[in-house]
C-alpha cells in the first residue's frame, strides 16, 4: 500500500524540487514491495547542470563553475568514446562523495585513515535481469598503496556506506559492491 504526500497549497514562493511534496512513483515496483522516499527538510546545497545536443553525444554544462563536457558514447556502445559519457561522470561523483563520508565517518570516530587512501567506483552499464533495457550496477573499491585492509577500515567503509548521499540515492535501486 501506497501512502499518498499532501500537496501544500501552491504559493508563488520558489521551492526546490527536493522540497516539494513527491507524489508516489508506482512504475516498476513489484505488488507487495515497499520503498520509501525520502525528502530533503533543508536545501544545502543544488547544483545546476544541462544536457544538449544529442544526449549522450552532445555536451554538458555545470552553470555554477562553467564546467562544460563534451559527451560521446563508448566504442563499446558503437560510439567514438572522444568525449566522457554519463556513466564516467558518475562514476567520478560517486568517488568523490564516498571518500568525503569516509573521511567525515573516521572524523566522527576520531580513527585514522591510511594517508595513501583511494576510493574507486566501477560504474556498469548493462542489461538486467528485470527486463528492462539498461541499467546499473557500482563497484565501490576502497583501497591504499600499502595495501592495508583492518576491520576498521571495513567498519567506516560500512558506515560511510550508510551516510553518502549517492550510496543514499542509489539504494535499493542498483546493486552497490563495497570492496575494501
């Protein structure tokens, strides 16, 4: 059963969509399964990015550095790969956001990271076994030059997992290995 959001009367005050009240998302979801939706009580942050050309051989802007990308699909997918692809741009996000909540998770528990700390995301592109036509699958490798591997580390790489907001976004959705 699906519980319906309320709609706030309509105000001409700008409200991120974030904030905005979700309507139920029914497509794709199995009789019986539960997912939760969860909404963002204060705004810290929004990014602003754009999309155009040919979609995935076209280009991509972020409005707020002036980041500008031109896309080009993989040689694997029949393209020319002179260019990055979404699942690269991802990939790298992701990455990024996993390391910062590793870092703030060892912060919180006063431990030690490895100076020589790397995290690495394999971001796959495929057919799942859903029947539909593409989806993704992550790879999140958590690594050091030393080659140390302790049971801490695999406890904040746990915890970290919990507190990303990409590892947030993506579960339940996609299938999400932790390697350490």
């Amino acid at each position: 059963m699906f519980a319906l959001a309320s709609r706030a009367a309509t105000t001409a005050v700008y409200q991120p969509f974030a904030l905005r009240a979700a309507a139920p998302h029914r497509v794709g979801l199995q009789r019986g399964s539960v997912r939760s939706l969860a909404t963002l009580k204060k705004v810290m942050y929004t990014a602003h990015a754009s999309a155009s050309g040919a979609g995935r051989n076209g280009k991509t802007e972020c409005e707020e550095n002036g980041l500008s990308l031109q896309l080009a699909m993989p040689k694997s997918l029949g393209g020319t790969g002179m260019g990055a692809n979404p699942e690269q741009l991802f990939s790298m996000g992701y990455a990024a956001c996993f390391l910062s909540a590793l870092h703030l998770v060892a912060r919180n528990a006063k431990a030690q990271l490895p100076e020589d700390l790397s995290v690495r995301a394999d971001v796959h592109l495929g057919q799942p076994d859903n029947g539909k036509p593409f989806g993704l699958a992550v790879d999140l490798v958590v690594d050091t030059k030393s080659g140390s591997k302790d049971e801490q580390l695999k406890e904040l790489v746990s915890k970290a997992h919990e507190v990303c907001p990409y590892s947030n976004a993506t579960r339940n959705n996609i299938t999400v290995n932790l390697k350490v």
